[in-house]
C-alpha cells in the first residue's frame, strides 16, 4: 500500500487506495500467443459505485495516438 486517499464525507464516502505489485502469479490459461495477460480470459468484474458492478466481457481495442 502506497497511499490512501479519503474522498468525500457521510455515509457514501470512500477511500482511494493506491498500491504497488510486487510479484504476482498467473496460470498460462489466461495468457495471450506473445505471453501477455488476455483481459477476454480474466472474467473479471469492476465496482461502478453504489450497488452497481459490470463484467468486463464487452471489451474493444483503441490504439493510442
């Protein structure tokens, strides 16, 4: 843990928690051809706020400029 940001007061707010990795393990099955993390093979879910949540299955690729 690097950091700990409060945002907000009352009973919706939350803290801003910044961490750094330092090791990790992954299973082949979710890496892509080049060895790489494939998000598509993670099935991962992401917190929207409130009682919201979404999966990330619709992911579309934008190259950077």
């Amino acid at each position: 843990m690097r950091q700990i940001i409060p945002c907000g007061t009352g009973p919706i707010a939350a803290n801003l928690v910044i961490g750094e990795i330092v090791m990790m393990h992954i299973v082949d099955e979710v890496l892509d051809d080049h060895g790489r993390i494939d998000p598509r093979k993670l099935q991962t879910v992401a917190r929207m706020g409130g009682d919201y949540w979404c999966r990330t299955t619709d992911l579309f690729e934008q190259k950077r400029p």
